[in-house]
C-alpha cells in the first residue's frame, strides 16, 4: 500500500480496550483521508443530535497520504468531533511532529470512544497502544503534562534523547478538564487544534492526552518523480523569496498589513484599524521584541513558527506564538497593544488550553458590556474596560470556571444573553470571528457565515489570493475555495502555505505520486465539494439550517469599516444556486445524486 498505513485504530475508553481494524478501500478512494474520512466515519457512527459532551460523541485523529511522505509542510493531523460549541461537525488542523508520529506507528487514523470513569491518557508505540492512569496530571497545564508524560514514555520504553524529542503529544489544559466549550487541544510545545471546542471534548471523556511515537515509514508509489517534484517546489519558494519571507516573518507580517488596510479587528469589530498597531505595519519590529528563534513542523522548510519569550517571573517559559489571529483577537480586538502584553495573553491560552480567537471574542464582549454598563463591575469584581489588564485574571477565571468565568465557559451567546445583548459576541455559529474584518470584504463575511464549523478562517482564505479583488468573482472563487481546501485537509496539506485552489495543482500531482492513483485539480475539486455537502447534511440533522447562515448585526448593519456592511442578502442566494442548493440552503436532490450522496440526504430534505 501506498500514502496509506491501511490501519484504524480504536479505542473504547468505557470498557479500556483497543484494537485495530482494516483501513476501508471505499474511505480511500472517495474521502481520501483526514477531513474527508473523519467526515464519514461521523456522520456513519454517531447521532448528530447527540449532546457533543456526551459519551456518544466520538473523537477522531486523522492523517492522510501526505502526511509524513516528506511533502513539503505535509505534517499536519485532523481532529475531528461534534463541536460542543457550534453543535457542527468540526475538524480543526494542527501541525508540529503528532501527525507523522501517528502515521510512522502504523495508523491512519485513531478513533475513540466512550468515556474513561478515571482520567487517563494514552501512549502509542508502533504496535503498542497503553491507556494509563493520569490523575497526577489532571490540573496541569500544557507544557507541564509535556514534561511529564515525555518523563514516563522515557522509562516505559526506555527512549534515548532523540526518540524522545520527536515524539508527538496532543494534550488538554485545565480548561480542557474543566470543558469550556472553546478550549481547545495543544501539540508539541504550543501548537493548537484550536476551533470549536474539541478540547472539551477531550475532557469529557477523561482524557488528558495522546501521546504517539512511530518508527515505520510511508511508502511512495513514484519515489523519483515525487523527489524531482518536490525540489522543484523548493527551487521555486527560493527563486520567488517566497522561503525566506515566511521563514522570516511566519504570519507576524499580517497585523501591519491588515491594519495599514483598515481589515484589523479592533475593539470588538467596532472598528478595522488599531492605532497602536502602526508600529508592527514593520515586521521586523516584533521580532526585535519577542522573538526567540524560528521552528518548522515535521518536514516544511518554511519554519514559519516562531517562539518568543517576555521578561517577567510569572511567564517563564516561551511560547510558541502569537500568530496573527492571536495578535488580532487577544490584542486589537481587546484594546491591547503591547506585543508583551499581548505575548502573556498567548501564553495563558496556550498553557490553560483555550482557543485564542474565542477567547478573545468572549473577553472584548465582556468589555463591551462593561463599558455600556451592561456588565456590573460587582459581577465581575473588577472593571475591564478595552485595554484593561485585568483580562490576563479574567482568562484564568474563565479556564477554572470561577466567578463570572464559570458563565463565559459556555459560550458567547449563553453569556451575552445573560446580560441582555447577545448581539455583541461577534461569533457565527457560536463560534468568534477571526482577525480580519468581515466588512473589509464581502467575500469574507460570505465565507464566514456558510463556513460548516462556524466562524473559521481555515476553510476558506479569499484574502490571498488572485480575483480577490473582483466582486464578481467572490461568489465562485468562495466555493471552489471551500472546495479545495476541504481536499486540502483530506491530504493532508497546510493551509497556510497551499492557500487557495490555485494550488490544486501541486495537491493532486502530490497526491499522484505517493499513492500511485491519478489524481487531477478537476477531481479534487468534486471531492472536497462531496465533503462540503456532507458536512451540511451532517449539520442540517444536528438542527444548523440556513437561518444559521448569517452574521452579527454589527456587520450587517452597522458600517464600521470603509463606510460599508457586507450584503450578505444579495450573496447568499447566488452561494446557494451555484452550490445546487435551494433558496433555503438545503441540498436538492439532484446535486446529491450527483454526488452520489442521495442515502445521506434521506430523511434530511
């Protein structure tokens, strides 16, 4: 077998067994791996109704034939589950060294289920998968349940230094445990599966982390040609600077850039531009400030992380990060401005293991409140104005759920409605919106408002690429976007660095020469638009219709960037003709037969 181990792992935490199954041939040809197998084997095997931190609900790692090949930037894992915050599917994507792991160990895919009655934590090596006690690593934070479980794998297996740096650790916070329903699942020393509260998940089930160490190989069907290909690739990233910027700067050239073009999300989305941001529109001013060294995921030349450090006490590790998103969420969208300050609220989220673009739109909702006078300063027990520093006390409260953090642990909407405005979380689908401004662009808040997992930005990225700038092309180049990028994450590819189907190209020609099957951009296409159309009849029976599909009315009505409001109205209905979907957002008959998807639109339209 080629790209493919041809293996599912299982693991059944209520009876504390695991066993292996065959790799289905079907799952191979039609979903490819990652996303697209999660997709299936979700919407196959549990309810989507089921209450997502319910024992039902089921958690699934996932690779694809890329992973590990030695692809460029091909190092990236799915984790896909019911979402406990938007109740989608969800399937957030995570780089570092977890996923080649996982795959060198023999296993395309983990699936577990049930719930463990004690907390636990499960250690695969190659064919050796453990569940183990892990109630002395409850109420750790992220770095140190690294540290700990990185110890005991070290005299369980007798590990010499270099195994025991590569090995990969996916891992919740305390707020994991405690199931705020946006934290989320770190890797490798700060990476995160960061959307849609799949951490939560975790600890519903009692699980503290999986930890995996491989040291078999993927097999290439075409070795040469994929060699040839692939330095091609790199010969092309040095002729075009495209290596050097990225290893430069990762996503740190960004916050200028969106800020110089009035696209930064400040203040709660009331406006597109930060003043004290001006000064990061140069990149290499954050690196003079914070950086400690660059660091690459699992076969990338790009080391497009960067880690960075600040000088007090009580923050005494680096922290890989701030990215973009973090800087605009944590930062500008709360009225902080000082990369410091800005680097503790990164370092609390990622230690604590909390999403930092929901984070972030829970804490500037929090503000808004305080500062109209809708959040008494009683409730919260100190005033949090934009700006206000008291938000690094906030973030913890929120994690152990105590004080008002216990309310905001569930959510935007639970939390605004408390207080009577739950207009003022900017989320979609319960989820927060990312770093760039929806009313900057109409094909933002387009794919903001359809995004299947709610208010992503990693299922479509409009702004980079060609056409951006034509509105009449915003419509088409949405959907081929979510297309593609559903395949993308089959692969699996970074998207950070293959953004947009312009790239489909290089995906399929990958994809070719690893598994020896034909792929084309033509094909992949109509597999990421199956995946898509999968994912909304899986939403569709958990209750998410097309009234789902909007925006907050700050950005529907209110012109706060460029004197403009996205006309969601007018786009909509063209999104859904030219998915084949009717005026209500629900998938005819005819476009699921064509994606041979009518037994899955049975009972739903």
């Amino acid at each position: 077998m080629f790209g493919w181990q041809g293996k599912i792992l299982r693991i059944d935490l209520s009876g504390g067994t695991c066993r292996t199954e065959a790799l289905p041939v079907d799952l191979m040809r039609d979903y490819i791996g990652g996303r697209g197998m999660c997709d299936r084997i979700l919407f196959d095997e549990i309810d989507p109704q089921i209450d997502a931190l319910s024992p039902a609900n089921k958690l699934i790692f996932a690779t694809g034939p890329l992973t590990g090949s030695g692809a460029p930037a091909a190092s990236r894992f799915i984790v896909s589950a019911k979402s406990p915050l938007s109740n989608c599917v969800s399937s957030p994507c995570c780089g570092g060294y977890f996923g080649a792991n996982l795959k060198y160990a023999g296993y395309d895919l983990v699936i577990i289920e049930g719930k463990s009655p004690e907390p636990v934590y499960i250690s695969i090596n190659n064919d050796r998968v453990e569940i183990n006690p892990a109630g002395h690593l409850w109420g750790k934070i992220s770095s140190e349940t690294e540290k700990s479980i990185r110890a005991e794998m070290k005299v369980k297996y007798e590990l010499d230094n270099w195994a025991l740096n590569s090995m990969g650790i996916a891992n919740i916070g305390p707020a994991g445990e405690k199931l705020v329903r946006f934290a989320c699942i770190m890797s490798d020393g700060g990476r995160a599966a960061g959307r849609s509260g799949l951490g939560a998940v975790m600890g519903s089930k009692n699980l503290k982390a999986v930890a995996a160490l491989g040291t078999g190989q993927v097999n290439i069907a075409d070795a040469d040609g994929f060699r040839k290909a692939v330095m091609e690739f790199y010969q092309e990233g040095r002729d075009n600077g495209e290596l050097y910027k990225r290893r430069r700067y990762g996503t740190w050239g960004l916050p200028g850039r969106a800020n110089a073009s009035k696209t930064q999300a400040a203040f709660n989305f009331k406006e597109g531009y930060f003043a004290e941001f001006v000064k990061y529109e140069d990149p290499e001013v954050i690196r003079d400030l914070i950086r400690v060294r660059d660091e690459a995921c699992f076969s990338c030349p790009f080391g497009c992380s960067k880690r960075s450090r600040i000088k007090d006490p009580e923050y005494p590790l680096t922290a890989k990060g701030p990215e973009h998103e973090t800087m605009a969420l944590v930062g500008s969208n709360c009225g902080l401005g000082d990369m410091e300050d800005i680097c503790r609220a990164n370092y609390l989220c990622n230690e604590l293991g909390m999403d930092t673009i929901t984070t972030g739109a829970m804490v500037s909702c929090a503000m808004e409140l305080f500062e109209e006078g809708y959040l008494p300063e009683k409730d919260l027990g100190y005033p949090l104005e934009f700006g206000n520093k008291n938000m690094f006390k906030l973030l913890k409260e929120i994690a152990h759920r105590e004080g008002v953090g216990d309310l905001m642990a569930q959510g935007g909407v639970t939390f605004g409605a408390k207080y009577g405005h739950p207009e003022l979380f900017m989320g979609i689908k319960g989820m927060g919106i990312p770093a760039w401004h929806p009313q900057a662009l109409d094909a933002l808040g387009l794919q903001y408002a359809t995004c299947n997992t709610g208010g992503a930005h990693t299922k479509s990225t409009m702004p980079f690429y060609e056409g951006r700038k034509d509105p009449a092309y915003f419509v088409e180049f949405t959907k081929k976007d979510q297309d593609y990028l559903a395949a993308a994450d089959s692969g699996v590819l970074c998207w950070i660095i293959y953004h947009g189907p312009l790239w489909g190209e290089k995906l399929s020609q990958w994809l070719t020469y690893v598994t020896g099957n034909t792929y084309t951009p033509e094909g992949l296409e109509r597999l990421g638009e199956r995946i898509w159309n999968l994912e909304r009849l899986f939403n569709m029976k958990a209750g998410i219709t097309g009234k789902d599909d909007t925006l907050p009315p700050r950005i529907l009505k209110e012109p706060r960037v460029k004197n403009r409001v996205v006309v969601l109205d007018k786009l909509l209905p063209e999104y859904y003709q030219m998915r084949g979907w009717d005026k209500s957002g629900v998938p005819t008959k005819e476009k699921l037969k064509e994606l041979a998807l009518e037994k899955e639109g049975a009972g739903v339209i």
